[in-house]
C-alpha cells in the first residue's frame, strides 16, 4: 500500500496554546450532530457516490441527470451563468432550473440514495445575480456604518431575495482583514480592524442563517452562510490577490483569525480557503491550518468548501486530481468542469492508499451534517419554499429602505470647508462625472456580472442613480438641475456636485501597482479644477472600493464624501447632501471610515496598529454637521516611480478593460461579450479557465463567413503615440487547436479605417501557448492613425479555425522581441 503523502508541519504548531476554540452553540447540541442518520447514509453510498458529494460543478457543466447518476453533492452558478444564458431570467425561471437539480438529487429510484443538492452563488451585497433585487453597499461601506444590527437586517434581506430565486447557499460573508490597500478585494472587507471584522461578521452570519438561541437558526427565511477566505487573504504581500501572506503565526492568529472566530460563534456552516498562500503553501493544500488548527482547535464542524478550481493549483495536482487537498481537509472541492475526472482519481488514489477511506467519510460526514442542520432533507424543492417567486418582495419598497439607510450610514464626509454642506435643494445645481447616472459604477463588481462590467442602467429597473435621487430631491423643493457629465452649462450654477471613480472590477483584476487615482491623466481631476476655478462650489461624490490618494481633487472640492460602492439606492446619498424645505438637517453624517486614508500614492500598508502610522485620514475619520473643521491644501506631489507610472496599457485580462468593450463582429452586427458565452452564425466565444477563473477565451470560427474578434469603444479615442517612442507592440497569448485557417488577420487603429497585418504564418498550431508579439510601428507603417485609437484590437478569419486568447495589452520596450519587425519610421 502506498503511504499517504507528506503533511505540513509548522514551526510554530502550538495551535493548542495559540487557536482558541470559541463556543460554537452547534457542536454542544447533540441532536444537531445526526450521527445516526449520517453513519445510515454513508452506509449505503459506494466510494464513488462518497466522492460525488463531495463535488460542486458549475451549472453550464453537469446536467440534472449527471447530478443524479454521480451523487453530486451541489452545484453553483459562477461567473457569468444564467438560465438558458440570458442575464434577464426571471426568478420563475431560477427557480425552475434549480428544482430541476434539486428533484434529480432526491430520485430515489433503483436503490439511489436521495441527499439534496445545495446551491451556492456569490450573492455578496444582496442576490446580486437577479435583475431587479436590491442590491446594498458592498462590505466596506457596512464597515463604515458600524452598525451591527443594520449589516444583520442586509443578510437577513439577501437570505430572503436568495431563496426568491432557489439558491439556498451563500459564499458569504468575505471576513478578510486588509493590510494592503492594493488589493483588488479590499471592497470585500469590512475593514482594516480585526475588532470591527469580528463583530460585524458575527452579525451578517446570524442574518444569513439566523440564531440558535432566538429559534430562527436556517428557518424557512434562512440560507447557508460561508466565512471566506480561510486565512490571510486581505495580508498578501504586495497586496497581490492569490499572494504569499508571510505574517507569523502570532500574527496571522491576532489580525486574520477573528473573524472566523465569531463566524464560528455564530454557527456558519461552511467556511472557504483561500486561493492565496501562507509562509509560501497555498491554504487548499495546508494541512496545520485546515485540519490541526481550524477543524481540531477551533472545533470548526461545518465542511470546507474549495474556491474555483483552486485545489488544482497545488504542486503535483490539476483540477482533475488533488489528493494533497484532500489529505490537508477540503471536503468539498469547486471542481467547476472536470469533475467527473476528479471523481474517479480520486477514488483510485483511494483504492490506491494515497488518500484513506476514513478522510473522505469524515469529508462527506460534515457535508451531510451542514445539509441536515440546514434543514435540506426536509425543507422539499425550491419551488415549494416559502419565498418562492415571491416577486413583491424581490427589491420590495421595504428592502430598498434598509438598503438606503445602508447608503446613509455607510456614507463618509472627509472635508466640508466653509459649511457648504448640506445645502438648500432650492438652489440650481449642475450635476456632472461619469458616476453621476451609472448604477452599475455605483454597484461595483460581484453585480449581474462577476466583474460588475459592462451594465446598464436598465439592468437596475428598481435601482436609483445618484443623478434621478439629486434630481428627485431638488425638484420637489424648486430648486433646478443641469446634468452634463463633462460639466459644461450655459447659465452658472450655484453649486455643482461631481460624481466620479473606480470603475468596476472583481477580485485580481482591481490589483493595482500604487494609490494613485487616475495618475496618467487626472481626468476628474482637472474636472474640477475647472469647476473651481469659474468659482462654482463644489462638492465631490467618490465612489471607489478603497480609499485612494486624490489630493488633486480634494483640494479642488469645497465638499468631499467618500461613498464607496452603495448600490442601487443612491438616496440616502440625497438624504444627506439637502436640508428640507425649511433648511433644517434631514440627517446628519455617521460614517466613520474603515480604512485609514493614506497621505501619498505609496502608502499601500497604512493600519492603525503600525508604528510609524501617519494616515491623512485616521481610521474612525469621519465629519458630522457639527463638526467645526476647515481642511488646509494637501500636497499634490504623488512620487510615484515611473516604472510604475506607466507600465503601457491593458486591454483584455478576462474580461475588456474599461474603457474598452470586447465582442464579435461580421458583416450583420456586432455581438457583446461580457462573461458568458456569445454566438454568432461564424464564431462564437466563451470564458475558460487558463491559470485562473475565466481569465481566457476560446474562439470558434465555423468557416463559412469572415468574421473577427475585436477590442473597441466607438464613443473615444486614445492616443497611443507616446508609446511608439518607447519601443511598444501589442502582445497576446495564443493557443491554436487542431485546423488552421489560411488566413488570421491582425489589425489595430480607428473603427472607419482598418489595415490588417496577416499573422497566420507565424503561428503553430498545436504547439500550446504561443506569445505574439507586433510593434506598434508595424501598424503606422500600415497606415493606422496612432494618435486616434478606438478599436486597439481585431483578430478577422474567413476559415475554419479554434483558437484561445489571453492577456492582450500593449507593452512597453517589447518591440526588439517581437514575432514580426518593422521599422520605427516616426521620426
């Protein structure tokens, strides 16, 4: 018999001494532990049906019938996926879909074992995934609300508008610590404070799946909760999402633990690991921390539930295969597509001694512990729950309310110079910036989409934009409003409120090199520079997921509010900046920040516990109406490297980066992409995994007419001049699978003329990945306008031809290795 492979030991394994247990009020109640009924379910399941449950498979990946032929133990819906593809799925037909699954799981025909499903979603400021739902300020704006019982009164709303829909299963909530404000997930986390994370996580917990001792506990209002990501994500080095925490273990136990603590507390049923890393072992794979210290001394007795493909990145492991995180504890592994692979290696790394039979049954024995105590075994399908298409309460009045407190709370006034604010709605405003009538900007990621990209606002028909909640509150009182997102008025308006900041992003794609906002351009910047200099008051709305060094335009606002990412109900924003009628204050700012501001552009690692800590904006920063204060000039020197300056420009890594779009075109139109799969009548295109989630696409031409993928926005130009003088080409990855077409085009320049460079004789194929390489002076000598850039990609075939793309940006001093030559005539 083979041994069972090496587990990790730590230097520090005084887990006893250091993890202390918190009371956890499921494991001292014995008729929740389901022994009986447990050990006669495992009795009846062969290895296989073990491993089964212990799968969760994308939803476009496994049919109904595969759930009920494999056992599989539950399904999710992430990324881009909805019922029948279309974003605008009813909740009937969510519902619907996830029935389906659910009465295949139950099917008890030919002896099967009936065990239900579980279906889990990113459902992280509210069922984020359904068109019509509320959705509420993400972690960080609740961070700055402080509010225990309202961040409780959130989860409490999600759990319901979740179970409208048939999800039973929340990967909620986030309970990272961020020490680095780079990181792309920062939004995710309540704040800085491990105090503040360990009482708030507590409570979105116990909204989630209720109480024990209130007699709520995963009531017919109730859905599973997930404390994520088991440990040390928000302390990465760099703040690189995925990264190596190298934190002690003192450490890693005083600022990352608590929040697990209390989730614990609080009953959770699931807690996720992390894709990143501790002291350089990815967690999915980390023995000592999954099972000595959170299984064993902190008594944790829910399952483990692997994130996307994660268990696949250990050495010596692929999402196929990965009995290294099964020995370290997973239970559960997000084996999104090759799961039914990973079943059978499994089981004959079972068969063959790798992995012990008593790990998988303790794995599925927590699985089905969580699926009794969330009532799943008596609950029926979805379709029969209680808030089953409940439409009237799907972004009810009610639940738009408390997200709107949400809003107002979580709302932070940092400088309010001369008591601009609030104001008198009778006044005329003008309203500008491109966050001022953009509900998905508001939103942030995780919203319809996974990145929150490419929205509209149609995509919110219960949603309120800063704009119409301006609108709605001036109007009413007399007052004018002017919107133009450039700032542009014929008649001088008393006072102007710009809305403006990050676009969306999710997770690795918001990782960012400094703090600087727009240091390239300086865009709003100079936005309201203008604003102020006609000597129009200005006051700043920031929308953002971190704070971010914004000097230029704090200086240039006589008010400045950072208002995070609030979702769909813009009016509490309103509330807050107008006086009623009779000037008296309508309510009055309690936000308080999170997160400490930093004071220069490099000022990544900013936390009120550090020696030298010397913020512009202390954590727990926040102005009232009462508070008597005046803010001097800041400084606007941003001493940023050049290196990171400028590192050339991005413009596909999973998705299009803003502001670009990326779709299909052919002679009869051009069909967006945004996540899911996209078909025309000669090409279609979906996401794949290449080292991560979806950050690659595959491309399928049928051959019968011309088509091309392209990278366009119509509605601008860029300048990509500058760039010829620093020796840059447009760089792609490539992966070209069985035929190859005769012909593959390459262009880059404007919509209305279009040269193409031929590629095709360059290129192997099935060879793997290639790199292809064109300098920017390839395309000028082509004829491309550079100083007019807006389509900076376009890849055309007429043949028959399967292909993978990632990583497409222009990068800079690559034109000396390029695949193709050609001669900087510039000058």
């Amino acid at each position: 018999m083979a041994s069972l492979p090496h587990t990790h030991k730590t230097k520090n394994s005084h887990a006893a001494k250091l993890w202390q247990s918190p009371a956890n009020p499921l494991s001292t109640q014995p008729k929740l532990a389901y022994k009986k009924e447990i050990a006669a379910i495992l009795a009846r399941l062969t290895l296989r049906q073990k491993i089964g449950q212990m799968v969760q498979a994308q939803m476009d990946a496994i049919t109904p019938e595969q759930v009920r032929d494999y056992h599989i133990g539950s399904v999710l819906n992430g990324g881009n996926v909805y019922p029948n593809n279309d974003k605008y799925a009813s909740t009937q037909e969510w519902v619907t879909m996830v029935d389906t699954y659910y009465r295949a799981s139950m099917d008890s025909s030919n002896e099967r074992v009936a065990i239900p499903i579980m279906w889990g979603t990113d459902a992280v400021h509210g069922q984020s995934k359904i068109v019509g739902a509320t959705i509420f300020p993400h972690n960080i704006g609740l961070g700055a609300s402080r509010n225990g019982a309202l961040v409780r009164k959130t989860a409490e709303i999600t759990a319901i508008e979740m179970l409208i829909s048939g999800v039973d299963w929340n990967f909620s909530p986030s309970v990272a610590v961020v020490r680095d404000l780079r990181w792309g997930r920062t939004y995710e986390s309540y704040s800085e404070n491990p105090q503040l994370v360990k009482e708030l996580s507590e409570d979105y917990v116990l909204g989630l799946q209720g109480c024990l001792s209130e007699g709520t506990f995963m009531d017919d209002s109730r859905v599973m909760a997930t404390a994520k990501h088991f440990i040390g994500d928000g302390g990465t080095e760099q703040g690189i999402d995925r990264g190596n925490n190298i934190d002690s273990e003192a450490e890693l136990y005083r600022v990352h633990a608590p929040g697990y603590l209390s989730a614990i507390k609080a009953g959770v049923l699931s807690i996720m690991p992390s894709h990143s890393m501790w002291q350089g072992e990815r967690l999915h794979g980390h023995h000592y921390l999954l099972t000595q210290v959170l299984k064993k001394s902190l008594g944790f007795d829910g399952f483990l539930i692997g994130d996307w493909n994660s268990h696949g990145l250990l050495d010596g492991c692929k999402d196929s295969s990965s009995p290294l995180a099964v020995n370290a504890g997973l239970d559960m592994f997000m084996v999104t597509h090759e799961w039914q692979a990973f079943i059978e290696n499994t089981a004959t790394q079972v068969e063959a001694g790798q992995i012990s039979e008593a790990r998988i049954n303790d794995a599925v024995s927590r699985i089905l512990r969580a699926k009794f105590r969330a009532g799943l075994f008596k609950k029926g399908p979805p379709s029969e729950r209680k808030h089953a298409c409940k439409n009237n309460l799907l972004g009810s009045p009610q639940h738009r309310e408390v997200a709107r407190q949400a809003v107002r709370e979580s709302s932070v006034l940092l400088k309010n110079n001369d008591a601009l604010l609030p104001l008198n709605p009778r006044l005329n405003f003008l309203v500008a910036g491109d966050g001022a009538d953009n509900i998905g900007k508001q939103a942030g990621g995780w919203t319809i989409s996974w990145s929150g990209a490419g929205t509209t606002n149609a995509d919110f028909p219960k949603g309120t934009s800063i704009l119409s909640a301006i609108s709605k509150e001036v109007n009413k009182a007399g007052g004018t409003v002017h919107y133009d997102v450039a700032g542009t008025y014929t008649k001088k308006p008393d006072v102007a409120i710009v809305a403006f900041g990050e676009e969306p992003y999710a997770e690795w794609f918001g990782d960012i090199k400094h703090l600087a906002y727009q240091a390239t351009d300086n865009k709003d910047a100079r936005l309201l520079e203008k604003l102020k200099k006609a000597g129009i008051p200005v006051v700043a709305l920031f929308i953002s997921g971190r704070p971010l060094w914004v000097n230029r335009i704090i200086n240039a606002s006589d008010a400045f509010v950072a208002v995070w990412l609030p979702g769909t109900e813009a009016n509490g924003i309103s509330d807050l900046l107008f006086t009623n009628t009779d000037g008296e204050i309508k309510y009055d700012f309690t936000g308080k920040l999170p997160f400490s501001w930093p004071k220069s552009p490099l000022h990544n690692q900013l936390n009120s516990d550090h020696k030298d800590y010397d913020p512009l904006f202390p954590f727990g920063y926040g102005l009232s109406y009462m508070s008597q204060s005046q803010l001097a000039e800041l400084s606007v020197e941003d001493n940023i490297p050049e290196s990171l300056k400028d590192p050339g420009v991005w413009l596909f890594n999973g998705r299009a980066i803003v502001p670009w779009f990326i779709g299909l075109r052919d002679e009869d139109g051009f069909s967006m992409y945004l996540g899911s799969r996209v078909e025309r009548p000669n090409l279609s295109i979906q996401a794949i995994d290449r080292h991560t989630q979806g950050d690659a696409v595959k491309l399928c031409w049928s051959g019968e007419k011309e088509s091309e993928i392209v990278i366009l926005n119509e509605e601008i130009t860029q300048d990509y001049l500058p760039y010829l003088d620093k020796d840059a080409a447009l760089v792609f990855e490539i992966n070209i699978a069985g035929t190859h077409a005769n012909s593959l085009k390459l262009s880059l320049g404007d919509m209305a003329k279009a040269e193409y460079i031929e590629v095709a004789d360059i290129l192997e194929k099935d060879m793997g990945w290639q790199t292809l390489s064109v300098p920017l002076a390839c395309f000028k000598n082509k004829g491309a306008d550079l100083s007019q850039i807006n389509k900076p990609f376009c890849l055309r075939s007429t043949g028959l031809l399967n292909i993978t793309l990632s990583n497409i940006r222009i990068e800079l001093n690559a034109a000396s290795t390029t695949s193709i030559t050609c001669r900087n005539d510039a000058n």
